[in-house]
C-alpha cells in the first residue's frame, strides 16, 4: 500500500469519527429540553422509594410508534437499583398453559420500584389476535378480566399509567424505511413489522375495541400523539411525573401536557367514531 493509499484510508477515518461526534452532539443538543424533567424524574424515584410505593408504567402503540426511544429518554439518568425495564418475548410453552396475566406479574415492581412495560399484557388486545396468536375465546377472555386484574392492581396501592404511542400511516411506514436502509436499525425490524402496513386497519379496530373496553376510571389510557418524537417524550415524562404527587417538585417547570400531543383515552375514542362516520375507517 502506497503512502497516499494510506493517507486516504487515514482521513475517511478521520470524516467518519467527526461525524459520528457531529451526530453525538446534535443528539445531546436536541435532548436538551429533556434534562429538567429527567432530573425531576430522579426525584420521583426517591420519593417512591421513601414511601415503598411500586409504580407501573405500560408502553403500548403500533411498531415504529416511538416507544423505545422514549423509554431510553425516560430512564437514562435514573437509578437503575430502583427501575426496571420490562420487554418479555414469546412465552414457552409452559407459560402458555399458565394464567394469562401470570408471567407479568412475576415482574411487578416491589414497593419503592417503578417497572416499565415496554408492551405488556396488552399484546393480547392487539397483536396476538391480529396475527392467530391467541384464540378468540382468550381473547374474549382477556377484555372480561383486564378491567378487574387493573383495579386490583391500583387497588392495592401501586401507581399505573398507561400510554398509547399514536403515529400515523406515512410516519410508520417512512420509519420502517429507515430500519431497512440503516445497518445500525435492521435489528429493530421483526417479522411483525413487515407485515404492520398491510394490516393497518385491523390494528386500528383492534386499537378502538381495546380503548372503549379497558380505558377505565381506575386505569385510563392516556394517548401520545408520537410523528413528532422530540414532543413525545417530553410529554410522556410529564404524564410520569403528573402521576404521583411526589417531594420537592420543582414549582418553575411547567408540568403541563400539549394539547394535540396527549389525549385521554375518552377523547381519542370520540375522535375515531368522529373519523369512522366521515370517512368509513379512522386513520390511526
């Protein structure tokens, strides 16, 4: 190899860690806004922990809906003694023969923890009918005893939010194009995903079946509207902390959600029906 052979390999190395530290700080820059509330984040931890409260966030949307990123934002500077992240695959065999609801609860939090489900038992209410992974009596099953397994659940003292990641058709599909075009994303890409377009409307009936039979006053759902994902997790952080009433909040954040960005599970339902009487079939 040549001097100039080796110098030219030398400087596309140079271009390419200088763009890698571009992208880094870009990043850092554009999760700025989010550091405030990160921090309150920390307190919120302290204060579960000091008052042995167990807190359950549930994380559902569509694939490429933004839920993910939004948990890596939410618990990157928390501790990691005292939260979870929660992503079980398919259950074995032998958990299929058990309760339902049993392989979730084994990784409920204790008092003190915060658990994030990043897709929960709600996969019942979507995805495994969609797609013949349960039987439509399970399924029938499910939406009879969800509403009472989630009032126990509060019943008993731990805090439960559930956040629906919303994104539109063109959005998802223009994400998906991503993970197929970047090496660094194909390994979020699933067998699921590609099929995720083409059942579009069945998702989004399965969507309205599971918000007017599981949004409850005990448990409602709270929408993120997610094409922006910037807004979305800043607003997702802020349902979060908007959930418990805990120590040392800082009075100079404004705690409030943006319109259009979080909706109540009511109001997302009223927008469907809205939707499904104009045009036949809500957009998402």
């Amino acid at each position: 190899m040549t001097d100039d052979e080796q110098q030219h390999i030398l400087q596309a190395e140079i271009d390419q860690l200088r763009e890698e530290r571009d992208k880094l700080a870009h990043r850092i820059d554009k999760d700025q806004p989010l550091r405030p509330f990160q921090i309150e984040l920390l307190k919120l931890q302290r204060h579960l922990e000091a008052h042995k409260i167990p807190m359950i966030v549930v994380f559902e949307g569509r694939d490429a809906s933004g839920k993910g990123g939004s948990i890596r934002r939410i618990t990157r500077f928390m501790n990691e003694k005292r939260y979870r992240v929660v992503a079980l695959g398919k259950p074995t065999e032998e958990q299929t023969s058990q309760w339902y609801f049993q392989r979730y609860v084994e990784r409920f939090p204790s008092g003190g923890e915060m658990v994030l489900f990043d897709r929960s038992w709600y996969n019942r209410a979507m995805v495994e009918p969609i797609f013949g992974f349960c039987s439509k009596s399970e399924y029938r099953d499910f939406l009879r005893g969800v509403v009472g397994f989630e009032k126990d659940i509060v019943r008993q003292g731990t805090v439960l939010v559930k956040l629906y990641f919303s994104v539109d058709k063109d959005t998802q599909e223009k994400r998906f194009e991503r993970r197929i075009n970047d090496p660094l994303r194909q390994w979020k890409l699933s067998e699921i995903d590609v099929q995720a377009q083409e059942y579009w409307d069945d998702f989004t009936e399965m969507k309205h079946r599971m918000l007017e039979r599981t949004s409850t006053g005990s448990a409602p759902w709270t929408i993120i509207r997610s094409n922006n994902k910037r807004k979305a997790r800043l607003n997702a952080m802020k349902v979060i902390l908007n959930a418990v009433e805990y120590d040392d909040r800082d009075t100079d954040l404004d705690f409030s959600v943006e319109d259009g960005i979080v909706i109540s599970g009511r109001a997302e339902l009223q927008r469907m029906d809205r939707e499904r009487d104009q045009l036949g079939r809500p957009s998402h």
